[in-house]
C-alpha cells in the first residue's frame, strides 16, 4: 500500500495523540460519536467509562471523565431534563469558548490541551475542585498573601471577625459591575465597600494602608482586572464554581458556562468599547456622563 501524505500526517498526529492522552483515549477519538451518544444526543455513561475513564461530574451540557491522573474530558450532551433545549449545542459553544480563552489566560483557567468530535470533546487540565469554605480560605491565602497581610492589620487595629477571605470578598464587592471598568484604580468604590459592621468607624488612615497592601499584589490585581474586564459575574466566584491546583496556591475558574461573560457563548473575540474609567480624577456621584441606577451602581447615560 502507497503512503500517501495525507495518510502519513493521520498517523503522525494519532501517534503524537496516543502519546499525549494515551492509548485508550486516543482510540476512543477515532469512534463516531453515535457509538456513545444516541438519536437524542444522550450519553451512553458506561461506555464512556469503559473507553475515557471515570465520571467525575456533570452539569447542564456537559459531563466530565478523567482521562488520567492530570487530565480529564469535557463531553457535550443533552440533558434528560431539558430534551426541549439544545443544551448539546450549547455545550460545545462552552467547550469552543474554553478552548480559545483557558490558554489565553493561563493565570485564571485550567490549561487547555485539544478540541476534537466537532467541539463536543475538549480535553483540560484536572484540578480540584474547591468544595468547602475552608478549603477556599487555605487557597486564598497561598495564592494572594496581600489578602494574609491586609486582614492582620484589620485585626492589629481592633476589629474583629476579620479574615483573608473576608478582604478577598470586599477586593471583589470594589471591583463589581461598575461601568464596565477593568481599571485597577477604584479608590471610592473600595472605601464604600469597606464601610460595613465588622469595620464601622474606619477612618481614612487606615483605609489607605489597607487600600495599598492589597493593590500591591500584582498578581491578585492583575487576577481581578483581568476577570471584570472579561464581564465575569463575581457572584458566582464562590465554592463549587472554582478550583485549585496541587499546591492549592492557585484560584482558577472551572467551568466557563458558570459565568455570565459580555460575548455570551460567541467564539470571535470582541474589543470592548467601553473607556476606562479613571477614578482618581473623577467623581462618579457627580459626573453627569453617569446615571444611577441602584446604590454604589451607575452606568453611562445614552
């Protein structure tokens, strides 16, 4: 038999996929995808785990098998609840959405390693998934020390029932659906933020020390900006939406389809039109480009 080219690069890249995912997950992207999902795009569970590996999870358009011990596949599907949505599609729309912003943001997602079966299949990273409070506490702490450092000196000054996640929860109120501003410079909203019954009394002193320990952190900065600016809902930056990595020294964010971002499940990237907001010039109380529209909320006039 002739080796075509084309024959030569199929076993080239099956090769290079067998090597990656191993054996039985390499043959198992060769199989049509009617071998183990029917008429309904419904999963055959048992098979999947007899040729992916285990069932980890599932959620409204996908289901979740580990591969192996550092890797795990992400299967569109539609659920038995929902036969009159197209949640299959939906699910590959958050398997393509994965895949083009997991690597783009290596600080904020899982590592995405391939999209296969016409974006039905997406293999990523495992982490773990961050189920308890404390757990997010510990993670909190050894992935942002600003957070450590600022919630001591809260406590160094007399107040009480203070924590790093605690701070962590007053970073995110600071940075949340203002105008559509990834600027890190929030001077007001974090000081109105920081006007609560655990901090009553605080005076300016002691909000600008706290102000520049955390913005310090560059990489917590750097964390936070990144996620507003992609019109992440922050309300669902809580246990069981996030994960970690081994040393739990990394907050990541698992699942995409969990977030309410700006471009909803669209593919093509889009610049946004909204400019900066510079708060240190500034007074969106009294700007009259601004309307308000709940406390501590504006948005522009049209």
């Amino acid at each position: 038999m002739k080796l075509t080219k084309n024959k030569l690069y199929q076993l080239i890249q099956e090769a290079m996929e067998e090597k990656q995912y191993g054996k039985d997950f390499q043959s198992f992207l060769q199989i049509p995808i009617r071998t183990y999902m029917d008429e309904e795009d419904m999963l055959d569970i048992g098979y999947l785990e007899m040729h992916v590996g285990p069932k980890l999870g599932s959620g409204y358009s996908r289901m979740v098998f580990e591969i192996n011990d550092t890797q795990v596949a992400k299967i569109a599907y539609r659920h038995p609840e929902t036969l009159e949505m197209n949640s299959f599609n939906e699910g590959c729309q958050s398997n393509r959405m994965e895949y083009l912003k997991f690597n783009k943001y290596p600080h904020i997602f899982p590592k995405s390693y391939g999209i296969f079966k016409e974006d039905s299949v997406l293999v990523v990273e495992k982490v773990t998934v961050i189920e308890e409070q404390d757990h997010m506490d510990r993670v909190l702490r050894n992935a942002y020390p600003s957070l450590v450092e600022g919630s001591l000196y809260l406590i160094n000054q007399g107040y009480s029932r203070i924590n790093p996640s605690w701070v962590f929860e007053r970073i995110l109120d600071t940075w949340d659906e203002v105008i559509g501003d990834a600027s890190p410079v929030r001077r007001d909203e974090f000081d109105v933020m920081m006007q609560t019954r655990r901090t009553t009394d605080i005076n300016s002193e002691q909000l600008e020390t706290l102000w520049n320990i955390v913005t310090k952190d560059t990489k917590l900065m750097n964390w936070v900006s990144t996620l507003r600016q992609m019109g992440v809902e922050f309300d669902e930056l809580r246990v069981g939406n996030v994960g970690t990595n081994s040393q739990d020294n990394k907050l990541i964010l698992i699942d995409i389809s969990k977030f309410d971002f700006n471009s909803g499940t669209e593919v093509e990237e889009k610049k946004s039109s909204v400019s900066s907001y510079d708060h240190r010039i500034k007074n969106m109380e009294v700007d009259p480009e601004l309307e308000r529209v709940q406390p501590f909320v504006y948005r522009r006039r049209n």
